[in-house]
C-alpha cells in the first residue's frame, strides 16, 4: 500500500485540508483526513484530480499523422503528462485508409503494452465538411465507407471518438457508430442547426472545438454554433489559448453549457513540449509564432496549446473558479467518455491519476496509477 499526504487536495467536487491517500494496484484506496504525514510522501501544493485531453494531435516534437507508431505514441503521452494529462486521445486529422489502419494498430499496441495515458482514438476526420476543413487535405476528405466504418468498431483500440460532419454522414450511420460504442463529435462542419439537432437525436454526443470550423450563430440560422449551445446535453471541447476563441465567446460557451459540459482540449500539434518552430504536414509548413501555429496565408493549424495553461487562461482570463477548471478538464471530459467512475475525481475506488499544482497553477508534479511520472 503506498501512502500520500496532500495538504490541500480538490476531489472533483470539494477542497479540504490535510488528506491521507492509500494506493493499492494504481487505484486510491483511501481519502481520510489525517494531522501528520508520517510515513507519507508528501504532495506539495493543491492536488487535484489528473487531466483528460479528448483531442492531441500530438506532443514533443511529433506529429501522431507523420508517425503513426508505439513510440510516437509514448512521445506525445510523455509530453503531455509534464502539463498534468494523465489520459488523453491520439488524434488523427483527416488521412488515407492506410494511415488510419496503421494509427488504430498504433493505439491497440499502447494499450496492449499498457503505454501510460492512452486510452484509445480520436479520428477528426475524414467525413468532414470540404467549406471547413481547416487544415485537413482536401483529396482526403470523403464519405464513409465499410472500411472506415469496420475501423471505428474495433474492439482493441480502447475509447474510440469520430468527429464528423452531420451534412456528410446520414442519421443512420451515425446511429449505427452509437450503437458500437463510438463517441461522435460534430465539427469541421457547416451544418444547420436543424441537421446539427438531428445528428444529436440520432445519439451524437459532442462538438468539436466549438466555434472553430463550424457554421456560427446567426440572427436567421443558429448555425450548429446555436445548436450546440442551446443543447444541455451534449459536450464541447473548447481551445482555451486564446488564438482560436475569442474571451467573450469562451464566457458565453461555459455560461449556456456549465461547466460540466464544456472540456477544456489542447488540439495540440507536435509543438507542445518541445522548441520546435517549423512543422510539415501534408505538404503544408506550419509555423510557430509564440503560441499561435499558422499555415501560409495565417490560417490557424492547430495549437500549441498545454493543458495546465488552458486552466491557467481559464482562472486567470475567463474568470472561472479554479474549481470549475479543474472539471472543465478532468471530470467532464472523464464522463463525456464514460469514464467517470475511473477518472475524473479521486475518491476510493478510482484511477490514482492525479497533478500536484503550484500556487500559480503551473504542474509540480504528475502521478498516474500512484506513480510519479512528472516532477
Ligand atoms: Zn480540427
């Protein structure tokens, strides 16, 4: 049994004092309160519940589309967990067949072989909205078909998310991704909102980075931005850097969707934990400057954006209670993946993923399954 002390500790739901935590097999024990940490390792700063990033294209110098592997795979985990996530979704941005094949047997051998972090897939792409792809290519963009369909099915690559465009892939098919388990997200889209509000009858659960690359809110179209915000059950996954989103929108976002429904994601690029300036992807360069990645032309290409300080912009900017960001990037997205009886929260019985915060929000240190992995 390993024991922590946590001087301050927020659960999920509340913050108290002077905790004692018991691990046993990677899975807390224990939360009690205690006078001493005697025999403890002591956790030094506010010890909170270990992030969860729906959407990582990737980390430390590698992008997971240009190197579809294992040790691409543990890069960007690795990268990611010095800015407290401790679970995240290799996403893959719109490709051919061959790339999603080898990205899925990529992910079913990280789990296999137990890579710290991953937990399955994100496919962004490739049935998306040719208005707004973004910086997803063009000649890849297509309808759904058996072999993507028999991809996202599979049993082995852990939790599986499939952002789409609801004007490209009919009410059935997305029922029939629901019906395999399949978390659908809506995005890269210029969909209705009442083809938007169809494709959430039909068991769609999120949207993807809201406001980017979606039809917005108009006075006589709601756009899938108005559907997405007048909706209470359904997840948005929102780039808090500050490039993508304007302040106002991100305040009005958490307003109308609470903060249990709104997730704080990186959409980082291979930049995030590493000096790199330059990227090539599909034959476009991406370039860095500061903390905005633009293609020639300044179109945005993703961010390079952290998790520690999507919650940093969050408290500091957005205004939010360190609290609200917390769960904004830890137990929302858990139970938007069905996870929040594991993660999310550090109670009995879950996953012993959590970060130990500065004062100033910055990562002390990273802790999943009870051992230290940042820090
Ligand atoms: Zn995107």
């Amino acid at each position: 049994m390993q024991r922590f002390f946590a001087e301050n500790l927020f659960d999920g739901i509340t913050i108290r004092q002077n905790q004692m935590i018991t691990v046993e097999n990677g899975t807390i024990h224990s939360i009690k309160s205690a006078q001493f940490p005697d025999n403890a390792t002591q956790l030094l700063g506010l010890v909170v519940p270990g992030f969860v990033d729906v959407q990582v294209n990737g980390g430390g110098g590698v992008l997971f589309n240009n190197q579809p592997n294992v040790d691409a795979l543990f890069t960007m985990s690795r990268a990611h967990q010095n800015y407290g996530s401790t679970a995240i979704l290799p996403t893959l941005i719109t490709d051919d067949l061959e790339t999603m094949q080898l990205a899925a047997d990529a992910v079913a051998s990280a789990i296999a072989q137990n890579v710290k972090g991953i937990i399955g897939i994100h496919f962004e792409g490739p049935h998306l909205s040719q208005p707004k792809k973004g910086i997803h290519p063009t000649q890849h963009i297509r309808s759904i078909s058996h072999e993507e369909m028999a991809l996202f099915k599979r049993t082995d690559i852990g939790l599986v998310c499939v952002t789409l465009a609801p004007e490209n892939v009919s009410v059935e098919l997305i029922k029939e991704l629901v019906q395999a388990n399949v978390k659908v997200c809506l995005g890269h889209s210029n969909a209705s909102s009442e083809q938007t509000l169809a494709a959430l009858q039909a068991g769609a659960q999120g949207f993807t980075h809201l406001f980017n690359a979606m039809s917005p809110l108009q006075s006589r179209e709601a756009g899938m931005v108005g559907a997405a915000l007048l909706d209470s059950t359904s997840y948005c996954g929102l780039i808090v850097d500050h490039e993508h989103v304007d302040k106002t929108s991100c305040q009005l976002a958490i307003k109308c969707k609470t903060p249990d429904r709104i997730m704080l994601v990186t959409d980082a690029m291979s930049h995030v934990g590493s000096d790199q300036i330059e990227l090539q992807f599909a034959g476009m360069q991406i370039n860095r400057q500061g903390n905005k990645l633009t293609i020639e032309g300044g179109r945005l290409a993703g961010s390079a954006l952290d998790m520690a300080s999507a919650i940093r912009h969050s408290v500091q900017d957005l205004h939010c209670s360190i609290q609200d960001a917390i769960k904004m990037a830890s137990s929302t997205p858990s139970t938007f993946l069905g996870l929040q009886q594991q993660k999310g929260y550090l109670a009995p019985g879950f996953d012993a993923d959590w970060v130990v915060l500065t004062e100033q929000y910055y990562v002390n240190a990273t802790y999943i399954a009870g051992e230290q992995v940042f820090g």
